[in-house]
C-alpha cells in the first residue's frame, strides 16, 4: 500500500475521471494509476517508500595506495 502526505489537508486530484480527496492530509492506495497520478503532483509526497528502492547502494571499492 502507497501512502502520501500533502501539504494541503483537503488536497483533491482527478484520477480515472473520478475526484479523489486527501484526508487530514493523507491519502493511501493500491491503485497503480492513482500511485502514478500522485507521483507527479508538487504538494504531495509519497511517506513509504517501495521496496525494491530501499536496497543500499553498493560502496565504491577502496583505492589501493601507490606502492613507490
């Protein structure tokens, strides 16, 4: 489940052709077209983040020290 936060607390969006409304300033869903219209608005911000990127970036390998 998607959960966003706006900075509004009555944001609303049209999704689908239908309006959607915030609550308290917080909207959750599992629709992909709602999660896509979301993710394009400038007051919202999505609070969960996926979990395919939460993984940790791979460290740079370390550089060898010249050997004169």
């Amino acid at each position: 489940m998607a959960k966003f936060k706006s900075r509004y607390a009555e944001l609303g969006f049209y999704c689908c052709d239908e309006f959607r409304n915030f609550y308290n300033g917080e909207y959750s869903t599992e629709k992909e077209c709602e999660i896509k219209a979301l993710e394009k608005l400038a007051d919202v911000v999505r609070v969960d983040k996926p979990k395919a990127e939460e993984a940790p970036k791979p460290k740079a390998p370390a550089k060898k020290a010249s050997g004169k």
